[in-house]
C-alpha cells in the first residue's frame, strides 16, 4: 500500500493536500507525448503522479514517467509550479484533494515506450497544435505555458 492509499485508510475521503509532478516530454520532432488515462475515463494528460515519502519533485517526475512509459527521462527544466482553488479535484471514487503540481520539461529521454495498462490505454506523440479535445484540464494550462515560454527555444 502506498502513501495515499495510507491516509485515504485513515481519513477517508475527506480534502487532502498532495504534491505532485508531471513532465512534457518531447520526441526529436518537437512533438509532445500524452497519455490516455484510464482514469478519468479516456481523458487525455502528461505522464506523472504524485510524490511518495522522502521525494524530491524531480524524484517524482522521474519515477513517475519511468511507471507508465518505461522511459528514463533525464534533464529536467522547471516550467511552473500550479497551486490553489483550481487544482481541487475529486476523483471518480468520491475522493477529494488538492494537488500541488511541479510542471516539468524534457527532450532528453531513452529508453522504448511501453505502455502501463494498470494506468494507461495508450500514449502517442502530439504535434503542439493539434492536441487533443479531452486533455486534462490543468495540463491544458501547463502545455499552453510551456509553448508560449520555451518551446521556440529547444532546437529539434
């Protein structure tokens, strides 16, 4: 059992607070890799998850992205941290919780995509401007900041 599934033991579904981290991750192409989630049902997101005891975000990031693609992303570059009333979520169980997350980006990963179908239904690489209609809201945010402040800067 991990860390949420802990407090979720003792506190039920009652607000929480997590930290979390997400990475877009980029192909030589420049285009960006999304994943189609299981939960909520088919919406697309950016691979992450949140932070287990004794992480750093960058931990998280790494580990996270390393679950559910198999990639090992290295050379993370900070984008933002998202916080406050906009980033409450309750999940599909009833849960309820706000999430810090840590936004990250990265072209420098290796490793062979392999999809994690305990999370996933499948990634796919996106061209910026041809991003699905299902994104996840909060990452609609972190992608739309990313482009407008350091995509033009990357060489592909």
């Amino acid at each position: 059992m991990g860390y949420v599934e802990e407090l979720r033991a003792i506190v039920g579904s009652r607000p929480l607070l997590f930290v979390g981290a997400v990475v877009i991750i980029l192909d030589s192409k420049g285009r960006i890799l999304l994943q189609q989630r299981k939960y909520p049902s088919g919406s697309w997101g950016l691979p992450g998850g949140l932070m287990e005891l004794g992480e750093s975000t960058e931990d998280t990031a790494k580990r996270e992205v390393f679950e559910e693609t198999n990639l090992t992303v290295n050379d993370l570059k900070l984008i933002n941290v998202y916080s406050g009333p906009q980033n409450f979520i309750i999940a599909e169980n009833g849960d309820e919780f706000y999430v810090v997350t840590t936004a990250y980006y990265s072209n420098k990963v290796s490793g062979l995509l392999k999809v994690d179908r305990s999370e996933s239904i499948t990634f796919e690489y996106f061209e910026p401007d041809q991003l699905p209609c299902s994104l996840v809201k909060s990452h609609q945010r972190m992608i739309k900041e990313f482009l407008s402040n350091h995509y033009s800067k990357l060489k592909f």
